[in-house]
C-alpha cells in the first residue's frame, strides 16, 4: 500500500490502532515496530524513548543517521553520519512526515 499524503497515513494508522496519530503518535509507532514491541501501556519514559526511536529510524531513512550497534538492553545505537546537514528545525516534522510516507509504504506493500 503506497500512502499518497501525510493524511491518508494517519487515517490509516488511526483505524487500524485506534487512536488520531499526530506525528509524535507515528514516531511512537515506528518506535514500538522497531524494538519489536507489542500496542501496550508504556511509562511516560519509555514512551519518549521509543519516539526518538522513531525519530532516529525516520533519519536513517535520509542517511543522516548510520546504525551502529546496540545498547546493553538492546535499544540500537546511531551515530550522526559526518556529513549530515543541519536541518532548520521548521523543516523537520515535514521531513519526517516524508520520510514516515516511505517508510510505512514499505511495511504495508
């Protein structure tokens, strides 16, 4: 499935998680997806680890970020690639909307 807009995504996403995504809510997801976790409560704590988890998946996505191993307990690891632009931070929830697009049309084929 190849979603055309940020809105087609969150509709999707929303009806099949019952909840109204905004962008932290699609971070979150991508987050939970990519330690391998199931839709459960979280702490407050982990919910934000897992948002910038999210985070840091989308930027890979660029290539402005590079995985590099994992933690202790398991979490990846990512390193700041030497030659990744400073993004305008008025640019970024776009960014990761784009970069949220690609990568769900990838999971959902």
């Amino acid at each position: 499935m190849t979603f055309s807009d940020w809105h087609s995504l969150c509709e999707h996403l929303g009806a099949q998680f019952n909840i109204e995504p905004d962008l932290n809510g699609v971070l979150f997801l991508v987050g939970i997806r990519e330690r391998g976790l199931t839709f459960q409560p979280f702490s407050k704590e982990e919910k934000m680890s897992l948002i910038h988890l999210g985070s840091c998946t989308l930027y890979l996505e660029m290539g402005l970020l590079e995985r590099s191993g994992t933690d202790e307990e398991g979490w990846p690891i990512f390193t700041q690639r030497s030659l990744a632009p400073t993004i305008p931070e008025e640019r970024k929830h776009k960014i990761l909307q784009e970069c949220a697009l690609r990568y769900f049309s990838r999971i959902y084929p």
